[in-house]
C-alpha cells in the first residue's frame, strides 16, 4: 500500500498541476484575444507577418482547394468546418475557415460547398496554434479535392494547398462565412479547473484512504 501510494501521489499531483497550468495557458490567450478585438483588421502585406489573433482585413479571391474538416458538432448535429484557399491582391495565399456546414444525412456524400468566384473583402483572426486533436488511425488525405480530413492540422494543409502556415477564421457576418468557427468559448479555462479539481481530488481521497488504512493496521497490531 505505502508503495502504491507513493507512486500514484506524485501521479495524480502532477496531473492536477498541468491542468492548471493548461488553464493558465488559456486565460492567456484569452486575454490575447479581448486586447487584439479592440484593434482595427489590418492588411497582412502592410503590417509584415501576421500574429496570434491579429485582424486581418483580406481582399483577393477563393481557390478550388478545400479541406473539410471532420468531426465538427453545432446544436447537436454533426458536420465540418469549411478551410479554403484565399489568394489576396498582393500575391499571398490564405488557409481562411468560413466555418461550419452540417454533414449529409450519408456518410459517404460530401456537403455542397458554395465557392464564391468574384473577387471578395473579408475580415478574419489569425488562430493560434493549440495543438493537433489526436486521432485513432492513419488520416489518409484523398488527391483530388474538397478533401475531408480528420482534424485541423494547419501545417500539413497549408503544404497541401501551397499557402502560409496559418488559419484564418472568418468572423461573423463577413462576406461567405457559413457558421461561424467559435473564437472565445474555446478559450475558456474552465474544462482544465474541473479536471485539475478532479486530479487533487483523487490524490486527497487516496491519502485520507492512505491513513486511515495505517491506523486500522496499527489497531490491529
């Protein structure tokens, strides 16, 4: 027993502590996030590289590459988010998310995907990176396009289509956004207090447990 819990202690205190410590991490950018909403959408090619929850006001036109992004849910009802290619007026190409379309009743159709052709002025976010949703097989990309992935892996998309490294949420009521993709809900620290809650929980009742064990054993004896 002593052993055990000396073993599963430091577990269930470390895993508390990266929780918190991933909640930290969220307030921050959520902080990041309410400075960088006061500011006015910028043009990329005037303000040199883009940062974490800049504004950025593109004009240019949409590509036929499209990824749709698996594993989406709003209200209940599954579908994707929409990532297409956008090609500004000073030669840069965008990854832009115009955010969520719901899925087929068949798993097999692809949704419909309006592609704007006339040139466009949108305003959008830089999303931060925040880590890739871990997925159970291979994703496997198909050659052709729209093609369906299973999470937002913005590197490998971004070599895919031959764009910069970057998403680009569309923000609510632009010019060809579906759904909008959420911005500060998920920036919320809540989810990692609760788990962090749940670890110094469980690391308090198998310490209570701990001496109450001793003590029944030194009554015993």
């Amino acid at each position: 027993m002593t052993v055990f819990v000396m073993v599963m202690l430091p577990v269930l205190a470390s895993l508390g502590i990266w929780q918190l410590n991933r909640g930290a991490e969220k307030r921050a950018l959520e902080n990041d996030y309410l400075r960088q909403l006061t500011r006015l959408p910028q043009t990329p090619a005037l303000t040199g590289p883009a940062g974490d929850f800049s504004r950025l006001r593109l004009q240019g036109q949409y590509q036929p590459q499209v990824f749709l992004v698996d594993n989406q849910v709003r209200e209940g009802r599954p579908g994707y988010w929409v990532v297409q290619r956008f090609d500004d007026q000073h030669g840069q190409a965008f990854l832009v998310n115009r955010g969520y379309i719901a899925a087929p009743q068949s798993r097999g159709q692809l949704p419909g995907v309006d592609v704007p052709r006339e040139k466009l002025a949108v305003v959008g976010m830089v999303w931060p990176y925040t880590g890739l949703v871990p997925v159970l097989d291979d994703d496997p990309w198909p050659d052709g396009w729209p093609k369906r992935v299973q999470r937002m892996d913005v590197a490998r998309m971004a070599e895919s289509a031959q764009t910069l490294p970057l998403e680009v949420r569309l923000e609510p009521g632009q010019t060809s956004v579906f759904a909008a993709a959420p911005f500060a809900a998920v920036l919320s620290d809540d989810i990692h207090l609760g788990y962090a809650a749940t670890w110094f929980g469980l690391a308090a009742v198998l310490l209570a447990g701990y001496v109450v064990f001793g003590l029944k054993q030194a009554a015993a004896e």
